[in-house]
C-alpha cells in the first residue's frame, strides 16, 4: 500500500483539561519495548548471568541488548566473576567457541542459546549473540502484551494518550480471546523518523486476553502471535515483526520474551491493502480474525508460512526472474489446496493432467478473478490470458533455450510479475473470506494504484442489482 496515503491526520489535539475527553475514550495501550526513537539499542537484562554447555560454564556479569544495525539481533557481553577453567584454556576459548552453542540463564529465568564471538582476555570479557529468543519460561497470563515493529498507518477507534485522542485502535476476537491492537501515540514522530533514516521503530502496542477473564494459554498464545505475524507482513507487503511479549498476573507479576522475527527494514511499499481510511466495514479486523481461525488447520498452519515467504520474495528487490519463479510456485501450491486438498473440485489425477497454465486458470475462475490481460499495462501479444502468460515467462525463466519473451524490456518483465503478484495476493484474499477493497496496482499502469472492491464481491453487488 501507499504508506504516504495510509497516515491520515487522525489526531484530534486537546489542550484543555482532563473532563474534556469524550466518555467512552479508552486509553491507548503502552508497548513493553521501549524505544525513545527510530532503531534505538533497547536494553533487555542487566546482571549477573551464566553461560553452559556440556563441558563448560562461565559466570559473568554484563548486559543484554535488542540491536537493530548492522542487523538485527540479540547482544550480550559480560565480565568474567569466576572462570572455573584454565587460563591456558581460557586463551585458546575464542578459537574453541566458534563451533560451541551455550545456554544463557539468568538468575530471574532468562534462558536462551548463546554463541561467543569475542574474548578479551585482558578485560576478561565475553561478547556474543543469542539465537532466536531471550525469554522467561512462559505459563498461562491474565493478560499479554506485545509490541510490533514496522507496521504502517492505522485508523480505527479513537483511543487517547495523557490529554490527546487519535484514531489507532483495532479490534479482533478468535473465540474467548479478544485482541486489541494500537497504534502508538507517538506515531507522527516515529514514521516521520522511519521515513527519514529507515530501520526499524515500535509502531504499535497490543494486548491479547481472555474474554471470560480465565487465563491465556500459553499455546494459544504463540498460534496467536504467528498468526498476527502473517497477516500484519502480508498487509504491509514486507516482513512486520512482533518483537516483545510480556505476560502479566494479577498480583503484579510480568514475564517477558524476546524474539527475532524477521523484520525488514522500513520502507514505503505499494500492495493490495487499501488502508483503514478505505475500510469503513472494519474488514481489515475481520481478515485478522479468518487468517487466525487459518492458522489453527493444521495442514494451513504449515502451508501459509511457506506461501508468505513466496509473496514477500515477489514483493523484495532483485532479478525479475527469480520472483516470477515464487509467484509461480505459491499459485500452482494454491491451486493444488485449494482445488483437490479443500474444496475438492479436482482429483489429484485430473490437476496433474492439467498444464499448468490451466491450474492456474481453474484456480482464479473459482475465486472469480478475471484472467484476462489488462493490455493497458501489459504490452505483450500472442497470449491467451494471465495464466498463460505467466506459465511461459515462468517455463522461460527456467529454460535456457526458451527465448520467445527474452526480448521484453524491464518495464514489460515487472508489469507481467506484477499481474503474478496482484493474482497471488487476490487469492489469499479470497482464501480469508475478505470482502472489502483492494488496492488495483494495475490500472491505467499507475503504480500507487486505486482501491477497488474486490473482483467476487463486484459478482455479488452485480448480481444484486435489479434491471429496471
């Protein structure tokens, strides 16, 4: 989407006193992981801890800290308070280190896997990195907040910060869980900031609980957060990461995890979502809630991770022909789901007789996404359809000695792979039950697009309309 578009000046300033805020205004949640600005070192343990494998532990005392350049990762370093080897084995530890994997503990039940990259032995400090998650073992919570970084502009309720209302807030429910999702109260500043130098910042804070006040469960929890994970990165068009998760008790307690999600850094990305600003109906909320009722199908929850990573390689920056390649293998994986695994419409042997430029075809004819060229864009001939169209750029691709299409100019090569990724993202869609607008790169060949209703509800409302 056009993250440009998506900021609206949703901010309504209030300079008076508290008793002018609305009634019903709820204040805005806060994110657990705190950063002041755009890619700032966030601290996440300071204290004695230790390190472990089978043969050695170290106690140090030192830091843990959330890093995002040169890239992302999770930093430790600490001074030695008791060697327990050798000063000879200490000398050679750097060397031995590279192919050792250690558990960091803390006194307060941070756990993780460690790996040491620098030894000084003057100093008598170790420095390295923690692999994946630094976290606190996690048990069911009265509430659990998380925050989420580099997710763009949202609208929704208005919600309110000290004596400020801006609309930030959308709602989601998966059974007896109710999810609330917030948009940071500093938002002007932090796109701004991210817009300016890139990387990475909070965006927005959230809060999963337990409509009947039991508990959260701690796997729920987690299918959960993969689940706002993959809708929040296909919304935005590139890797959006839920980086902090804290559990909170009643009695005061908190635990905390933090994780390395693949994040990419900030950058304004056109794709088919729309903004909140063209979603009236609340459906963004809606598609929030089918993608997490997806992910608990256990033949989904393993297959759209897969088809995500395919729809964000299309959508990053390199040679045309290899992100053809990953827009051609999510439609055809697509249409085997969909057509034999889900619906059942083929049998395995019948997809199989099918080219597949014809999968494709059956697949888009059942979400009711029109296959023709739109020649307006796509200045190639001799080609029946999309489908077709992409099946031979794709069987080119792959084969050297195919070179019908070799000849296209790059601007031909990017209109057909975004007629691939514009047929990928529609099918998702339609796959999630979504029913509002899209945003149309394809028309009149602009590349920021115009919003539309999405090609099966065009169906609907035209077969809704009574001639006169």
């Amino acid at each position: 989407m056009n993250v440009e578009s998506a900021r609206r000046r949703q901010a309504i300033r209030l300079s008076g006193i508290e008793e002018r805020i609305p009634a019903g205004v709820e204040d805005a949640l806060v994110s657990p992981l705190r950063m002041n600005f755009v890619n700032q070192a966030v601290n996440l343990y300071s204290g004695e801890f230790s390190l472990e494998d089978d043969q050695d532990m170290f106690h140090l005392n030192g830091q843990v800290t959330l890093k995002w350049y040169p890239e992302m990762k999770i930093e430790w370093v600490g001074t030695l308070t008791d060697l327990g080897i050798s000063a000879e084995k200490a000398g050679n530890l750097l060397v031995e280190s590279i192919f050792r994997t250690y558990r960091i503990q803390t006194p307060n039940g941070f756990h993780g896997e460690a790996f040491i990259n620098r030894f000084n032995t003057e100093r008598a400090e170790l420095a390295g990195t923690v692999k994946e998650s630094f976290s606190q073992p996690f048990r069911p919570a009265d509430r659990v907040h998380f925050s989420v970084v580099n997710f763009y502009g949202t609208a929704g309720e208005p919600i309110r910060y000290l004596n400020s209302i801006y609309r930030g807030r959308l709602r989601a429910r998966y059974g007896a869980y109710r999810i609330t999702f917030d948009q940071v109260h500093n938002y002007d500043e932090t796109y701004r900031s991210l817009d300016e130098l890139g990387g990475y910042g909070v965006t927005h804070a959230g809060l999963i609980e337990r409509t009947d006040r039991q508990p959260a469960d701690p796997k729920t929890v987690n299918e959960l957060i993969d689940a706002l994970n993959w809708v929040l990165s296909f919304n935005a068009g590139r890797r959006v990461g839920i980086c902090s998760i804290h559990g909170s008790y009643a009695n005061g307690g908190v635990i905390k995890q933090y994780r390395l999600p693949a994040v990419d850094s900030w950058k304004n990305e056109a794709n088919w979502c729309p903004g909140v600003e063209n979603d009236p109906g609340d459906k963004l909320s809606r598609l929030v809630e089918s993608v997490i009722e997806k992910f608990t199908i256990p033949h989904w929850q393993q297959t759209l991770p897969r088809l995500l990573q395919w729809y964000l390689s299309a959508k990053s920056e390199g040679f045309v022909e290899n992100r053809i390649v990953s827009v051609h293998a999510a439609l055809v994986k697509l249409a085997w789901k969909v057509l034999v695994e889900e619906e059942k419409i083929l049998s395995a042997q019948e997809f199989e007789r099918f080219p597949v430029d014809m999968q494709i075809r059956r697949l888009l004819q059942f979400c009711a996404i029109p296959t023709a060229i739109p020649r307006h864009t796509i200045r190639v001939g001799g080609y029946a359809d999309g489908p077709q169209l992409i099946a031979a750029y794709y069987k080119e691709t792959i084969h050297a000695n195919r070179r019908n299409l070799q000849t296209l100019n790059d601007w031909d090569k990017e209109a057909i792979l975004q007629l691939g990724i514009q047929y990928l993202e529609l099918v998702l869609l339609h796959l999630m039950g979504y029913t509002g607008q899209y945003m149309n790169l394809l028309v009149g060949g602009e590349r920021t697009g115009r919003p539309e209703t999405v090609p099966w509800m065009k169906r609907t409302e035209n077969s809704a309309v009574k001639p006169s």
